[in-house]
C-alpha cells in the first residue's frame, strides 16, 4: 500500500525527462478510517524524508509537496515554498512534525488565507529566522496580525508587477478563487497566482481556483514548462460519477498552454470524502480531455511527490 523512495521515471511531450518520487501512499488509501489512520501515522516519516531529500542547494531542481497545497521548492540553489503549513494546525490529533529545517528557505510566498494554506504559527516562527515572505497586498492586514514580521521581512506581492528574489523571478497575478453567482456575481477570497522563472523553467501556479472563466486568465511572458493546477470540480461533488466542473477545469487547465500538466490540491485529508479529490479525478480529467480530442497529458501530484528536472 505504501511506496516510499520508489522512483518512476516518467518523459513527457517534447522528451523532457521528468522523475517522479513517491514517498506517499498512493490512491484512496485514506478513504476509510483505517485508512486515514495509517495516513497520520505515515506523516512524520513522509516529513521527515521529503524535507530530508528536498531542502537542499541543487542539482537537480525540485518541486515537491509537503501537504495537500504546501509547496516545498528548490530551484537554482535557492529554496523556497509556497502556502507551508503544518497538517497540525488544521487537523485535530495530527502527529507533530520537525519544522525546524524550513527555517533554511530563502522565502515564502502566500497565496490566500484560507487556512489550508495560511498557518500564521509557523509563518511567525519563519519570519523570525529570516524567512523572507512575500505577501499579496489583499493579506497584509492579517499577516501584520497574526505573522507580525519585523517590516524588512515582508515583501508586497501586487498583480502584475514583477519582483526578483535570490535570483527566483516572480510575477504575481490575480488569481481564480472568486466564484460566479446565478446573477454574474462574483463572491469568494481574494487570491494571488504566481508566475515564476526559475532553474530554467517557467512555472505557473495559479492556485485554489473557484471558477475557471475562460476571459480570465493573465497574460503571460513566457510558455510556461510546468503548469500546477488545483484539482476542483464542483462543490461537494467530489463522490458525483461526473463532477459538474469537470470540462469546465479540464479546458482551464489545457488553457495556460503548458508543456507539463500537474493537478495538485489532492488527498486533503482535513475535508469530508465529498469535498476531497484524489487521483480519481485526476483520471477523471485526463479521460474527459481525451474524449474531447485534447491530446495533453495530466498527471496527478500528491503529499510526498516530487517534480525534479
Ligand atoms: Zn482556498
């Protein structure tokens, strides 16, 4: 059931050879309490090596994840994260883990401040040591409150306007996470997505998105190589035999142009089955884009994987 330190080569599109690590349980293991159980007891392990083998100056590049949506980053020799959270400030009885070693980032980027995403314990710890965070302006207020960084930690995050740190580039984009009423309205979080040139690459992670409106979309510089999509097809819907976002989120995704698809936001194991998404539907996806005649390829990115190039 567990498949730690397996690697599996995979290429891809224009033969570039990718290498997926997986040190997390694969599938639905979590989808009883049982399962769910071994989950928790498996995490510390799943911290301890992910932070192990990917906190670390390069080669190779690495994007892997330490949660459902927590980021951990090493490009160029510089390491950072984006929305790092400990599991344990969301889940009631979830095994402590070492977060020490993040004390090593260079910086960290915030997206929103859902609290999947936005653990102002361990931001406040980070900043202390140095971190740099890198904050939209829509989160200011609350990280002033609740993170309280000396003011040189904190760099402003506003659409459209570029920012270079260690050597990372960053441009910040309005994100997706307001959603459209039956009146046009739009309701939800203000959200940040960011697009990055780094360690060779153009990655773009537009994080949580609530809607996926095809008018929507920043103009990018560049095509980006990797793409790191938030797997949402509806809410509650995540147990419906055809999720009702499904090719809405499917032609998002194929949207951006990117050579390299990765659906992230999977084994959240803090919500109800019916809101979480697995790679399921991450299969879900990639069989609804072939039968409208999409040739992309989309793969699934869990707790624990890695992306490394
Ligand atoms: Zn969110």
């Amino acid at each position: 059931m567990y498949c730690y330190g397996r690697n599996e080569p995979v290429t891809e599109g224009a033969g570039v050879p990718l290498t997926h690590e997986v040190l997390a349980p694969r599938s639905a293991v979590e989808d009883d309490d049982e399962g769910l159980e071994l989950v928790r007891a498996a995490y510390p392990a799943l911290w301890a090596t992910a932070l192990n083998r990917w906190l670390r100056p390069g080669p190779p590049n690495q994007i892997g994840m330490l949660y459902a949506s927590s980021y951990l980053v090493q490009t160029g020799g510089t390491c950072w994260a984006i929305d790092p959270i400990l599991p344990s400030s969301l889940i009631p009885d979830w095994p402590a883990v070492d977060a020490q070693p993040l004390r090593q980032l260079s910086f960290v980027l915030l997206t929103h401040a859902h609290s999947d995403h936005f653990d102002g314990g361990l931001l406040a710890m980070l900043a202390a040591s140095g971190v740099a965070l890198i904050v939209p302006d829509h989160m200011l207020e609350l990280v002033r409150d609740r993170v309280r960084p000396a003011r040189r930690q904190v760099l402003v995050a506003r659409s459209g306007i570029p920012l270079t740190v260690a050597g990372v580039d960053i441009l910040p984009f309005d994100g997706f996470h307001k959603a459209r009423d039956d009146a046009g309205t739009l309701s939800g979080i203000e959200s940040t997505g960011y697009y990055i040139v780094a360690g060779g690459r153009n990655l773009v992670f537009p994080g949580d998105a609530r809607h996926y409106d095809p008018l929507t979309l920043p103009d990018l510089p560049g095509v980006p190589d990797y793409l790191f999509a938030h797997l949402w097809l509806g809410r509650g819907a995540a147990l419906a035999p055809e999720p009702p976002l499904l090719d809405a989120y499917g032609r998002f995704v194929v949207r951006w142009r990117a050579k390299h698809i990765y659906l992230a936001h999977l084994h959240q194991v803090s919500r109800p089955l019916t809101d979480r998404w697995t790679e399921r539907h991450v299969e879900m996806v990639r069989q609804h884009l072939k039968q409208i005649d999409v040739p992309v390829k989309v793969e699934g990115l869990g707790p624990g994987q890695q992306v490394k190039w």
